[in-house]
C-alpha cells in the first residue's frame, strides 16, 4: 500500500449529488456552462488542490499514527480525519461536474476526471453513512493488524511468527494449524464487510458508475468494460509456463508428502507452499529444486552471516537506488519509520511505504525479518518512496504513478538487479555461480514472480463479482476458492467452515487495496527490467542482467517517474520502453531457459488440474 491510497483514495473522494441522478448531473451542468470558462476550470483546480492538502496531510499523520499504534483514540481520530477528507473531496468533485460541457484542455480535463474517479470506497452523500463507511474501514484494518492466533490461553502467535513458520516450517499438520489458526481472524469481519460494500456501491452511483468495480476497472485510461480483456490477453501469455511450474511443484510435493497429502490430479492444497496466502512459493525452493546440485545464493543466510540488522539491511537497499543517482533518503525517514514491530503495541505489520506531505517526509512502515523475501520486500517499499518524491513537483492530483501498477512495479524491478553479480559486488556472496547454476536461479525466481501472477489476477476477480453484487454474501467464501481453483489450481486443504471469510485473511481485502496493480506489476517490472538492462549496456542473458550502478538506467527510470500520473500510463511505459503495450514477452524471454527446463521435468507426468 502506498500513501495515496490512504489519502487521495482510500480517504474516499465522492460526489455530493443528494438525490441527483447521473442523468440530472449531466443537465445541472449544461445549464452552468455559459458562465464558466477555461480559466474558471483551471482557477476551481487550483482551488480545490490547496483545500485537499490542508486535509490531506494531517489525515495522512493520522492514518499513520493508527497504523503504528492501533488503539481505540487513534482509530477515532483516523476515522474522523478520513471523513473529513472525503467529504471535501466530494463538495469538489461535485464542483468538477459543472465543467462536463465546458471546453477545456487536455490537461484540465485529465484532472477534472482524476477528482472524480480517484476514489476506492466512495461514501454516499448521507453524513451518517458517510462517517458509518469511514468508521468501518478504519476497524477493519484494525482487526487485521490486531490479528492473532491462540493455540491456547498463553500460546499466541503474530502473523509475522506465523509467516515465518509457513516459509520454513515443513511439517504438514504444523503448517495447516498455522493456516487454518490465521483465518480465523476474518469471520467477524464479514458483516462489516458486507455493509462496506452497499455503503460504498450507494457512494459509486451517486458519482455516475453502476457500482465500485466499474469505478476501479476505470483508472486506466481506456473504457472500464475493455480492462479485463488486457488482464486476460498477459495473463494468457504467460500461462502456459505457469502450468508447467504448477505441474512440477505438483509433483515435487506429491514426492515429499505423499500423493495421498497431494493428489496428483487435483490443485495444491494452499499450506504446502511456503506463504500463508500461496501466493508466492520461493520458500519451498529446497523442496522442488533440480536434482542436479545447483549454486543459488542463500541471500538470508548471507544476510545472517554478515551480521545484517534491519536498519543495515534498509541502508543497503537505499545504496542501490543511490548507485542509480537518486538522491539519498532524508534524515527524517531513518528517525520516522517504523523498521521492526514494536512489542509493547499493536501495528499494522503489512508492508507499506508513505509520503507524509509531498515534500519530503518519506517513510516506511514494516515488520522486517532478516531473510532474503524480506530484503526485496525493502526495494519494494522504496521503489514506492522514490517514485512518490519524483512526481512531488506535479500538480496534487497527478502525484500517482502512472497507473498503480506502475507504483508496485518500480521497486520490484529494482530487485530483479539483485542477481549473483550484484550479491558479489556488495560483498554478500563470494563467488558469481556460472551459468550451469541459472536453471536453479531461475527457478527460484519463478516460484515467486510466476507462482504470484494468478493470485495477483483472482483477488479482483473475486472482488468484482463482490462489488456488482454478481456474488452474494452468502457464496462469498465458495466463489473465492472456486477462483483460488481456476486461477491458481490450489485447493483449501481442509473444508472450510460455514462462517469462514478467508478473503478477509489477506491484508488487501479489510485494507480495501485494489489487488489489481500486483498482477500489473509482475508483468511491467520485466518490460522494465529489460528496457533498463538495454539502456545500461547489458549484453548477457537478461536474468542475469544487474543495472546497479548504471546512472544511465537511473535517468531513463526517473524520467518516467517524474510523469507521475500527468499522462496516460501507455505514454510513461512508451518513455521508457519504447512501446505504449503491456506485453509478457519480457516475462516469458526472462524465463525462456526454466520453461524448456520444466517441459523436460514434466514429460511423463500427467499436469493440469
Ligand atoms: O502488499 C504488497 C506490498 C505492499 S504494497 C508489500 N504486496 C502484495 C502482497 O503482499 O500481497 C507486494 C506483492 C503483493
Ligand atoms: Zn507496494
């Protein structure tokens, strides 16, 4: 999660229509058009950015101070700062409306349609409501973050204990104690939940949309009913090494746990591999590698033996980004963020990355452990900081990335640069393995980036269905893991009760963080991996291509962060790519040796689900 989702989104613009239809909006505004101009639209744009930052920052030192310490007075005061916010928010877009029928320029009205459509869960016009929508997401978050599991009255277990067991431990009643334990954090989310989403589909129809999943389907500067037709178009082109991964893992588990744990003509029941949400499987990588021995470098055991701390392992990642040429991080943040979960409160551990004023108060929020997932997770949360500080010189409502999956791309493709090459050079590694090793390497990082593309794909897939309505409350746990199956083909391991809610088990769905962006990600930080590998002169194999230290590769980067959202997010990939397309060939050129690799492994083995 980033700040604007805590701000310009999840704050929960609206429009104040009470009572008006669409179609009455549309009317109101035509009668206005006479008097107002081009320049009235500009003025009202300026106008309104000045209102929402004297809002805006405060709501953001709120939502941080409750994310770092859940307690009853800063649940208030984050839940009044929000509606605060919104509704704001919503006296301006309503004002934005009066411009539908005016001529203005393309920027101008690139701006009035961000006021509209920047919003997560619109509240309706009712202030009652309004503040009942509010009150909801901030104790939703906080359910999650005060999440725990009790084996028994003085056995109680954090998610970070429980995310760290799911990685390592591998012992197949452990593991399914620990997952079935975690969800049942999320049952008594469910009525909330329920009512969240009438409450914001009410705020979406006063805007105009059918509902909340069309307002979200619409941030992407092409017609919202076009947009799952690009998700499908990627997510077929790297399909087909998905399955080849799955059928491996399949059988890899099928020979650790016994086919009878893992039936071989059936998804993957969802504790076996190595996250609590399956979502991504590095940390089975000793359970399905080659049998070939292969060099992969243990980054947390290097960590470890180097004597990393988290703040060291922080600086390091900072180092990377400095290597490229972007500024240090300010003092402010190594005194601001909160680097380890703190033992006399509770916090929100889920990963994120903030901007407290769109000047310089940059931080991040986290619950690091030592290992080599959590060390990318760090790039990840800075990739974010730095993004936010390139776009702060942009108008407010083009301080975004280009669209959000740009913003959980920048990061991660920085990591990508985390290659042996890279390890040697930092001194965390002593030796580059050659290129009989990068089967090995690859693998590993398929397990995370290709095991994770379906799951980024079915959460609004689920979603959607949620916020039509096309999905009752009732179904709501059947459907998800009927997508869980399609998708992912991984299976709960265990029926699941009447009254489970497991959607609610993972940080986006309280959060109300749109889940899209992930799947996004995972496919452009490759096209930028591999754009940013031409520009620094890497002649090798992509995978292992390292851009650290190329200010070449850091200019043609920051030049596209710099745009923030100011143009349509095919104009910022066409600035570093060459290409307005979202294309997975990237993907699948990275990968090309591990799928030819795989299809040897698989021969014999019979695949699908
Ligand atoms: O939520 C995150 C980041 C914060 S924006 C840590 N991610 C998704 C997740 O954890 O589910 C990164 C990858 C997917
Ligand atoms: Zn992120």
């Amino acid at each position: 999660m980033i700040n604007k989702s805590l701000t310009l989104s999840a704050l929960a613009i609206s429009i104040v229509l009470s009572g008006c239809s669409p179609a009455t909006q549309h009317q109101q505004s035509s009668t206005t058009q006479q008097t107002l101009t081009a320049e009235d639209a500009k003025d009202f744009l300026k106008q309104s950015q000045r209102e929402l930052e004297k809002l805006q920052f405060p709501g953001a030192q709120a939502a941080w101070s409750y994310a770092t310490n859940i307690n009853y007075d800063t649940a208030a005061v984050e839940a009044y700062m929000s509606e605060k916010y919104s509704s704001k928010a919503s006296e301006l877009a309503k004002e934005a409306a009066k411009f539908n029928s005016v001529e203005v320029d393309d920027d101008t009205r690139r701006q009035l349609n961000l006021l509209r459509n920047s919003l997560v869960m619109p509240p309706p016009a009712d202030a009652d409501k309004s503040e009942r929508l509010a009150k909801i997401s901030s104790e939703l978050g906080g359910m999650y973050g005060k999440g725990t599991y009790c084996r028994n009255e003085d056995e109680c277990f954090s998610l970070p204990d429980m995310t760290a067991a799911m990685a390592t431990e591998r012992d197949a009643d452990l593991l399914l104690e620990y997952w079935k334990g975690w969800r049942e954090v999320s049952p008594p989310m469910k009525d909330m939940f329920v009512e969240q989403v009438a409450l914001a589909n009410e705020g979406a129809k006063e805007l105009g949309f059918a509902n909340v999943s069309e307002l979200w389907r619409g941030k992407y500067d092409m017609p919202a009913d076009d947009f799952p037709a690009e998700l499908d178009r990627t997510w077929n082109q790297v399909k087909p090494l998905y399955d080849a991964l799955h059928c491996h893992v399949r059988a890899e588990l099928g020979e650790y746990y016994g086919t009878d744990v893992v039936p071989q003509d059936q998804p993957i029941p969802a504790h076996l591999l190595g996250n609590m949400w399956a979502q991504s499987w590095g940390n089975i990588y000793d359970l399905v590698k080659p049998q070939q021995e292969m060099q992969v470098p243990d980054v947390t055991k290097a960590l470890v033996d180097q004597g990393y701390d988290e703040i060291k392992m922080v600086k390091q990642a900072e180092s990377f980004f400095s290597s490229l040429g972007f500024e240090p991080l300010p003092e402010t943040f190594w005194e601001r963020s909160q680097f380890t979960k703190p033992a006399d409160r509770d916090v929100v551990c889920h990963a994120s990355a903030w901007d407290l004023d769109d000047k310089d108060d940059l931080r991040i929020k986290m619950c690091i452990q030592k290992t080599g997932e959590e060390f990318n997770v760090i790039h990840h949360e800075l990739g974010h900081n730095y993004y936010q500080r390139a776009y702060k010189n942009e108008p407010l409502l083009y301080r975004n990335s280009a669209n959000d999956g740009f913003h959980e791309a920048i990061g991660d493709t920085i990591a990508l640069s985390i290659t042996p090459k890279y390890l040697k050079e930092i001194g965390l590694i002593n030796e580059i393995p050659d290129a009989s090793n990068d089967i090995g390497m690859l693998l590993k990082v398929a397990l995370d980036k290709i095991a994770f593309i379906p799951f980024g794909l079915m959460v609004d897939q689920w979603r959607w269905k949620v916020l039509t309505g096309e999905v009752k409350p009732e179904d709501y746990n059947k459907v998800w893991w009927e997508l869980r199956n399609q998708y992912q083909g991984v299976m709960a391991p265990v029926a699941r009760p009447a009254d489970a809610f497991d959607p609610g088990a993972k940080y986006h769905v309280p959060a109300n963080t749109p889940y899209t962006r992930y799947f996004l990600a995972h496919i452009l930080q490759f096209q930028f991996h591999k754009a940013l590998c031409e520009i620094a002169g890497d002649e090798g194999p992509i995978h292992r291509c390292s851009i650290y230290g190329s200010k070449e590769a850091g200019t043609a980067l920051n030049n596209m962060l710099e745009m923030g959202m100011s143009k349509p997010w095919q104009q910022a990939l066409e600035t570093l790519t060459g290409s307005p397309k979202m294309d997975a060939s990237a993907v699948i050129d990275y990968f090309a040796p591990l799928q030819t690799w795989l299809d040897e492994q698989n021969q014999g083995r019979s695949c699908g689900w």
